[in-house]
C-alpha cells in the first residue's frame, strides 16, 4: 500500500480541524437579501426624486426662456436651382 503514509496524514489533518470547532456561519441570506433590498428601494426613490426635480427645472427653462428659432423656416444663403 503506497498510500498508508497519505491517509494517515489526512486522519491528522481531520482530528485537527474537528479540535478547532466549526468554522463562523456566514450571516443569513435571508437577512442579507432583506438589507439590500431595502438599500435598493431607498436608492430608487432617491434617483426618482432627483429625476423630478430636473424635469421641474426643464420645463422652467423651457418657458421662460424664449425660443426664437422655434417654428422659423426661413431659408437663407442657398442659391437657386430652378433654371
């Protein structure tokens, strides 16, 4: 048996791992899909509320500031091709 000297080496390995204790559990996926589902809500709502407020500030701007161009189509410069 060529492998003797490997399990005996593996059964030291076991024995030192079961002396340590188990490993910490990793926290609850539960808990963790919870807590970043919630971020994501309070993200969303945060880019919604800032979407509003630049959509507000467009519409002031589009008033107030009068377009002169809007609706002229008046051609200038360009030669005549009729012959």
């Amino acid at each position: 048996m060529t492998r003797g000297n490997q399990r005996d080496l593996n059964r030291a390995r076991n024995e030192k791992k079961q002396t340590n204790g188990p490993k910490e559990k990793q926290p609850d996926f539960s808990n963790r899909s919870n807590r970043d589902a919630e971020i994501m809500r309070q993200k969303q709502q945060a880019a919604e509320e800032k979407k509003s407020q630049n959509n507000v500030s467009k519409k002031k701007a589009d008033y107030s500031s009068p377009n002169t161009n809007r609706g002229s189509n008046i051609v200038t410069n360009q030669k005549s091709t009729k012959k």
